[in-house]
C-alpha cells in the first residue's frame, strides 16, 4: 500500500486589526467539512515500518521499563551491602522536663557513628548483589528481545492480514458477480435454484472471512498501538520493511547454548547470585564479626541534672572504639544457612531446566520448519496453477475458442478459485514465517533480521 501524499493546508486568517461592524463573519460550512474530511483521510492512515515499531516498542513497553526497573533496584542492592563499610551518621536530639531521679544521661543532642570493619559474610554478599545485577541485567536483554518477537509478530500477522482482505475484496467481487449471473440462469430455467443457493453461500464465506480478518487486524493495531504508543486507528505496516528470513536459518549449527541465550543465561547468573548468598550464610557463626562505632553527646545544663550529679557534669563527651563479636552458636542464623542453600539449588536446578526447555524448543521449530515449508511449497504451487488455469480460461474467452465450452459462471468460479489459493498460500507463508521468527529469536539472530529492513524502502 503506498504512503498517503502530504496534505498542506493554507489557513487565511481574518486582519484582526479590522473589526467588521454591524455583521459577523463565518466560515463557510462547506469548506469546514471539506476540509475535516480532508484531514480525516490524512490521519486515517499511519504506515510505520517493522524496525521503527520496535524501537518504539523497546522504549514505551511496559514490560521493558519494568525490566529496567529491576536493574536500577539490582544495582542499588549492590550499593546497599557495599556501603555497610563506610560509616554513617545518626544525629539526635531529646530535650525534656525531667521530674525525680533522672532516666539515663542528660543528653541534649547526640552524633552518632557506625561501619563494617570485618565480616566473612559480607563479601559473600556483595558478590551476591552483584550477580543480581548480571542477573537482572540478562532479564533485561531477554524482555528487550521478546518485546521485539511480540512487535514483530503482531507487525507481520497485520501486514498479512491487510493482504488477505484487499485479496478477499477482490473475490468478494466475483462472488457477487456468479450471485448475479445464477440468480439470471435460476430465472430463465437454465440452472437449478440450488446453484444460486451456491454462489450465494460462496459470497456469504467471502463476508464471514473478511469480517474475521479485519477483528484480527484491529486486535494487531491495537497491540502495535500498546506497544509504540501510537494511535490504534487507521495503523498499517510497509511490507516491504519486513526482509526475508535468512538462508541458512535451521541448520544444526546455529543451535543455541546457555550463554547466548540471555533468559538461561539470567537463570544461571540469579542461581550464582543465591550461592553467593548461601555461603555468606553459611559463615556467620564460628567466625568474628567487628564493627566501627563513635558517638558524642552533649549534656544538658538545666532539668535538675545537677541536684543528683554535685561533683558536676562532663557536658561533652565522646567516645571512640570497635566492636568485636565471635557468634558460638545461633540457631536461628544456622536455619537461615540451610534455608539459603535450599533456595541456591533451586535456583540452578530451575536454571538446568530453562536450558533444557530451550533446547526442547529448538529441536520442535526446527521438525515444525520443515513440515511449514513444505505445506508453503505445496499451497505455492497450487496458487500458480490456479493463476495458470484462470490465465488460460481468460485467454480462451478473449480469443472467443472457448465460448462454446465455458460459461460465464465457470470464468468467475475460476477466479473465486485463484483468489482462494492465493488466500491459502498467504496463510502458509504466514505460518512458516512465525516459526521462523521464533528461531530467530531463540538463536539470537531477530535484532539482526529487524535491523536489516533498513535497507528496504520505507515512508
């Protein structure tokens, strides 16, 4: 479908500086209407191609910003367990009345310092965090490429859509054509009446699949329009944005592994994280924990402090020093270890399972492939028979050596017949090509398949 031309609308506006007395000037209704319909028709078609929706899509889905957000909270987590050694400050203050005896010391304004010196522990869990981020940072990648499988199969699927009814159009109109020219033969007793029933049913299946195209098409605008955050109405693709799959898509050799798939290699990267956590864990007990800690405080001069202090106050004081502790025995700290560990095997075991899945799913495309291109190549090759068969029956009827032998009611069954195989070779190419996208997304190639529709003519 080629673009639509560019309108330009020259507004003329009314000298301001001379008000019409005595009247009021309007536009004129016609002109008004001409032109809203005018920019109706202009707005009522947006072409967008494959490569600039899903660059759109990689910016406005919400499951890429929520997958971001995961990174920002992964790198703060690394933030949060690495600063446990840099020392922080608290400051405080707790004036009051004080009656009888006084609860505490007199502070009136306190400081108040602490850090991690030494942990065993601690390293383990910075290391933790910071396969969270690799982690999450994989998690991120996966969404991104998934976000651009999605876009690209709602892309396609409309593209094919919008084919598939400009073809039923054109049937629709040889459907109506044999209603015409059977109800004329029922009439003058050449045909029987259930001929006509016939063709009316044949126009009646062209409707019912023309109305099924078009609320897919509009469920594939609307997704498109969820994923780019453009508008839903009058969205259409350029099919000439969409390349070919690659050549050598479904050998052997471009299986997948763990590493370059980004949602197993998130799998193992979380399942490294939980390890680290495990055996951070696992050495809080038997080994010393020491901490920084310094505080000052300012006593307070009033409330009665000095009737029970007479030797008087040391109004500022500070103090200075380290905290060691060698934990014996903690049960509660022991449970956690074994909890921790638990989770650690769970994740690799679930990691294990994500590359099994993902070559269990390779293998199954790949047996599909091949079954899809050869039910494309055999409803490719009866569409160019049907084309071959209405080409010779049309050259027959022109030439006038057939007008004995065909009807005008097998010319337009034979051109409802090429129109249908052409139907079925789109749902062939349709179904093979989704396949094949999903091997491109589970080999790794779909951004380099998207990025080389560049090279194709786009609005």
């Amino acid at each position: 479908m080629p673009p639509p031309k560019p309108l330009v609308c020259k507004l003329i506006r009314m000298d301001e500086s001379k008000p019409v007395r005595g009247r009021t000037r309007s536009l004129n209704p016609n002109a008004i209407a001409a032109l809203l319909f005018l920019l109706s028709a202009v707005a009522a078609q947006a072409q967008i191609s494959l490569s600039t929706a899903v660059d759109l899509a990689e910016k406005n889905s919400t499951a890429v910003r929520a997958a971001q957000a995961s990174v920002q909270r992964a790198l703060g987590a690394v933030a949060e367990s690495r600063d446990a050694y840099v020392p922080n400050i608290l400051l405080g203050a707790n004036p009051g009345y004080v009656y009888g005896y006084p609860l505490g010391y007199p502070s009136l304004f306190q400081a108040n310092s602490q850090s991690l010196i030494l942990s065993w522990s601690q390293r383990d869990y910075v290391r933790a965090a910071r396969a969270g981020v690799e982690s999450a940072k994989l998690s991120l990648q996966n969404t991104q490429r998934q976000v651009a499988m999605d876009v690209s199969l709602a892309y396609v699927q409309l593209d094919y859509d919008l084919r598939e009814i400009a073809a039923l159009d054109e049937e629709k109109t040889y459907a109506d054509t044999l209603v015409d020219i059977e109800q004329e033969r029922v009439g003058a007793g050449v045909d029987a009446a259930v001929d006509s029933l016939q063709a009316q049913l044949t126009a009646a299946q062209v409707d019912e699949k023309r109305i099924h195209l078009e609320n897919d098409a509009d469920n594939m605008r609307q997704k498109l329009s969820h994923f780019t955050g453009l508008p839903a109405t009058g969205l259409t693709t350029v099919s000439t944005s969409i390349p070919p799959p690659p050549s050598t898509l479904g050998s052997d050799a471009e299986q997948p592994s763990a590493a370059s798939d980004p949602s197993v290699a998130a799998a193992y990267a979380n399942a490294k994280s939980k390890l680290y956590q495990a055996w951070g864990d696992s050495r809080q007990n038997f080994r010393p924990l020491i901490g920084f800690g310094a505080q000052y405080a300012l006593f307070e001069k009033f409330a009665n402090y000095t009737l029970y202090y007479p030797n008087g106050l040391q109004y500022n004081n500070a103090a200075l020093g380290v905290t060691v502790t060698f934990p014996i025995f903690d049960a509660t700290r022991r449970a956690r270890a074994r909890e921790s560990a638990a989770d650690a095997a769970h994740a690799l075991a679930d990691a294990d399972a994500a590359r099994n899945t993902l070559d269990e799913q390779t293998l199954s495309l790949r047996g599909t492939l091949r079954e899809l291109a050869a039910q494309q190549r055999v409803a490719e090759l009866q569409s160019r028979l049907a084309q071959a068969q209405l080409q010779a029956i049309d050259t027959e009827l022109a030439n006038g050596t057939g007008a004995q032998a065909i009807s005008p009611t097998q010319a337009q069954k034979a051109h409802i017949e090429e129109r249908e195989r052409y139907e079925d070779s789109l749902d062939a190419n349709f179904a093979l090509l989704k396949v094949q996208l999903n091997l491109l997304r589970l080999t790794g190639q779909l951004d380099a398949w998207i990025r080389s529709s560049l090279n194709s003519t786009s609005p």
